[in-house]
C-alpha cells in the first residue's frame, strides 16, 4: 500500500545533522496564502538537492534541512521566488487561516498590521499567535498561544491553550470583542505581562497557567474599557 510504504525516512533533519552543519527552515507561500506554485516547488527542490530533505509541518509550512554554509544563499533564492520564510528563535510567530481562500478578507488589514507590529519582538520562548477571519475559526486558533477569532469589527481572545501532549487542551476565552482599533495594544499588554514576569524558559501556556489569577490580567481587560 502506498500510503505506507517507506514509513521511515531515509533524511530527516536529525540524521542529516548527526554531525553538526544543517539547518532548518520553514518556509510557505505567506502568513495567509497557502497556495504554492509550481514553480516554487521547483525552486524548493533545486535548493535542497541531494543533500537535504524536505518534511512538511503542522503548522502550515515546510521544513528544509539544508547545509547551514548555504543558509543565506538559500534564504534569498526563496525569497525571490516570493516565499515567506518565517525566522527562528524565541520570537512572536504569525500564523493566520486562508480567509476562505480569498472570499473572506475583511479582517486580512488588521492581520497584516498585527504581522508588522508583532514581528521580530524577542519573548522568553517562541509565542504563536494564531489568527481566524470568521467564527468558523477553522484553523484551530484556540489551540495555540494566543488565539484570535474575528467577529464584526473585533476579535475574541483565546489564551492559555496546551497544544500537545498528554494533558493537551484548548486555550479559554480571555476577552470578548476587542476592537480592531484596540487589537494591537491589547495583545501589545499581554506580550509584555509574559516578558517581564515569566520564569526563564517557561511556556507562555504554563506563564498563563501560573499567573492569571493576578491582577495585572485584570488590568489588561480594563484596558479595553478604558479605550472605549
């Protein structure tokens, strides 16, 4: 059966780098597009060769195991061939639905400015905010760090979600309708709750867990009233 067959990889990144000297990274065609074409696909395969591998993730990207000595190069060659390549490291990382492939934009301005807002903040480990463009939420937003679900004019908040293991579950709803005028302030608060008062490493999860019964979340709520 072919869906079975060759269940174990011959490359992964693991064995590749058994040695040191490959490195990773995620690649898709955007925060929101999820539409590749063929000739970025040829440009994926040229740039790997025989040397890498190729994997496909759960969060909407794939994954290169490249030689790290050809890192910028590569980096580059996707970026001109109009793919997102999405930074590594402890950082506020964007991922958004497909808006219905196009016919649900109207909260894609909002999302884009999030996107520049958000990008590039240094956090005590990595926080994925995951945006929806409807109440449908079809990506599955409240199953990661911070969740937001778009509704007339404002987003539901979701935080607080365990994205896998045995004791996984999803996050619960931290605020209802927040502005799209007051969206990037409020989740501006939340970000800077977890850099100045988690523990070193610590989940934003298990910070949220610990800490949401202070009352500097209750702050963070009033804020909304307060911009009203």
């Amino acid at each position: 059966m072919n869906a079975f067959r060759q269940n174990i990889p011959d490359k992964t990144f693991e064995t590749l780098n058994q040695q040191g000297g490959y490195s990773r990274l995620a690649v898709s065609p955007g925060i929101i597009n999820k539409h590749y074409t063929p000739a970025q696909f040829q440009k994926i395969a040229e740039i790997v060769g025989e040397k890498g591998a190729i994997k496909y993730s759960a969060s909407y990207s794939i994954l290169l195991s490249i030689p790290t000595s050809e890192l910028t190069e590569a980096t580059h060659a996707l970026q001109e061939a109009g793919l997102f390549v999405a930074s590594s490291g402890p950082h506020i990382a964007m991922k958004a639905c497909d808006f219905c492939d196009g016919e649900k934009m109207e909260a894609v301005p909002q999302t884009e400015q999030l996107y520049q807002a958000l990008d590039g903040i240094t956090v005590p480990t990595r926080i994925r905010v995951n945006v929806n463009g409807c109440a449908s939420a079809c990506y599955n937003p409240t199953y990661d760090d911070i969740g937001l679900v778009y509704q007339h004019e404002s987003f539901d908040v979701y935080l607080g979600a365990i994205p896998m293991g045995a004791k996984a579950q999803a996050g619960t709803l931290f605020a209802k309708r927040v502005g799209i005028d007051h969206i990037e302030d409020f989740l501006l608060q939340i970000i800077r709750l977890y850099q100045n008062q988690a523990r070193s490493n610590e989940p934003f999860y298990k910070f949220y867990r610990r800490t949401k019964m202070n009352a500097d979340w209750e702050l963070v709520k009033k804020s909304i009233e307060l911009q009203e």
